[in-house]
C-alpha cells in the first residue's frame, strides 16, 4: 500500500509542479509589472492604506489641468490624497494611474500661493504619465531627463490654460517648491517649462516678464 501511495503522489506532483512553476511564472509577470510601476517623486514611503478622496477644490483644480493636456493616452486617473507622500508623485500600475499628494503639503502652497497653486503641481505629475506612455516628443531636449520633460509637460498645461500672469505666476511658484528632492537644478526646469509654454502657444509676454529664476529661492515645502 505505503509504494503505491507514494507512486500516486510522486504522479501528483509533477502535474502540481508544473502548475505552482506556471502559477510563479504569472506571478513574476504580474506583480514584476508591480515592482516596476513607475513611481515619480519622493514617495518612497507611498502605503496605499492611507488613500483618502481629494477636497471638491483640489479635484476641480485636477479636472481643469487634465481637460487642458491629457488626450487619450493618459486615461483615467485617481487622484488621491496620502499624509505618507511627502509632496506628490504619479503612479502607474497595471489596474491605472494615481496622482498622489500631502494634503499638508497642497494646504501650504494653496494658502501661500492662492487656490490655483496646485495646477502646476498636478500639471508635472501629469507630465510624467504622458512621458511614460508617449515618450520624448518632438520639442524635447535629448539630454533632458523625466523630471525635465514632465516640467515641460508643465509648462505646455499651462499655456492651455491661458490664465492672467498673476496666477500664472503663483503656479509656478509652488510648482518650484515640488518636489525638490530628486529635481534637477531650477533654471534647467525653467528652460523646460519655458519651451513647454512656447510649444503649445502660451502668451511670451506672460512668461518673459515673470522672475521665473526667483522662485526656486523660496522654500515653501513642509519636508525640506
Ligand atoms: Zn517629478
């Protein structure tokens, strides 16, 4: 009896190892897709647990800048607010995109910069994601990196919403205060939004007369 249940397990298991090898197999597929979810911005320490909805203000904010520059290829996003986010970054995952952010940070430069303040914000995040899935397009620097062609992508938002140079100016004020960790040097991110602006028929004389270099002296992040 003992070999012949041996014999019977020994013929299970080839069949249930060959399903545990394809089922680790669809596993790496899947959640190795997980791992290298593009992840933008200092948000390491993202846990999804602390997810809340967004304020009526900061989403019509978000609607607005989405209307301007998204087409097709960004597909939905949710837009979230996380206090495990230091200011914000954009996540790409197989089930979708998350713009994610510190309400303590988009409280901060909403007080100091006005209610328009998160629109450059929520504008680089959505820059990312139409970088990650279009790539560098045409008007484009080579030798820049993501955070630059998002900043372009910026400042391409911006010119779509055509706004008065007052809050155009607030806008960019907060948007150079986010995220200064992992950015390149502000005048480099001011030549991207400036080509950005351009490219997409913003008005020269709003941006020329701006102290665009000025504003990445200020420091108006609560996690500098
Ligand atoms: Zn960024």
């Amino acid at each position: 009896m003992k070999p012949r249940v041996l014999h019977r397990r020994r013929r299970l298991a080839l069949p249930a190892c060959l399903a545990a090898l394809a089922l680790l197999v669809v596993a790496t597929a899947v959640f190795g897709q997980e791992v290298k979810d593009l992840i933008v911005g200092p948000a390491t320490a993202y846990n999804p647990i602390h997810d809340h909805a967004p304020s009526a203000l900061e989403e019509s904010q978000f609607r607005r800048v989405y209307d301007a520059l998204c087409d097709a290829s960004c597909g939905p996003i949710k837009l979230t607010r996380n206090i495990t986010v230091p200011t914000a970054a954009m996540v790409v995952q197989l089930r979708g995109a998350r713009l994610i952010y510190s309400p303590t940070f988009m409280d901060t430069i909403m007080k100091i910069y006005g209610p328009s303040a998160p629109l450059g914000v929520f504008a680089h995040e959505l820059g990312h994601l139409l970088d990650f899935r279009r790539g560098n397009v045409g008007w484009m620097h080579n030798s820049w990196d993501r955070e630059l062609r998002a900043d372009s992508w910026a400042g391409c938002a911006l010119a779509k919403l055509n706004m008065p140079q007052r809050d155009t100016s607030g806008v960019l004020q907060a948007l150079a205060q986010s995220p200064t960790h992992s950015h390149p040097d502000w005048t480099k991110r001011v030549e991207a939004l400036k080509k950005g602006y351009a490219q997409c028929g913003g008005q020269p004389h709003i941006l020329d007369t701006l102290p665009l270099e000025q504003y990445g002296q200020t420091s108006a992040s609560p996690n500098q």
